[in-house]
C-alpha cells in the first residue's frame, strides 16, 4: 500500500483553484482538469499532487514566451496611417 495522500473536497478546491464550480466541471468534462476520486457513495474529492500538478502546468504554461498576435497596426497588407 502507498503512502497516504491528501484529498481536497470541492469547497477547498473552489478556493484553491479560483475557479468556480462549474469552470471546474467543464474542465473535467474536456479532459483538462484532474477527475475526482469517489471517496464514498456521495462524496468526491481530489488528489492533491494532482490538482498541484494541473496548477503547475498552468503556471509554467502562462509563462512560456508566445509570438505576438497581429494587431491592427501590423496586420500584413494594412498600411498605418
């Protein structure tokens, strides 16, 4: 058997993630956030390492360097006045 690991009930991870419930079951529903564990037959909850590593792969994400969006001063074909 593992070592234990914290679970995060939906409350806490509502706080935690800043998103609301219902972004959280959208996300889940596309495959981009972590799937609850069933922890009884009414009560959900989520891993910790894995809603820790979602964050972390949102953050290293949202720091990647991105090629800048055209604007309307650089759109090919569009003299600026």
């Amino acid at each position: 058997m593992g070592s234990p690991q914290r679970v995060i009930r939906l409350n806490e991870l509502v706080e935690f993630t800043g998103l609301r419930r219902t972004q959280i079951q959208e996300l889940i529903a596309r495959g981009e956030f972590p799937a609850p564990i069933r922890l009884s037959e009414r009560r959900i909850a989520w891993l910790a390492g894995d809603v820790a590593a979602w964050q972390a792969d949102k953050i290293a994400a949202s720091r990647c360097p991105r090629s800048p969006q055209p604007t309307r001063s650089n759109k090919p074909g569009k003299e600026s006045r």
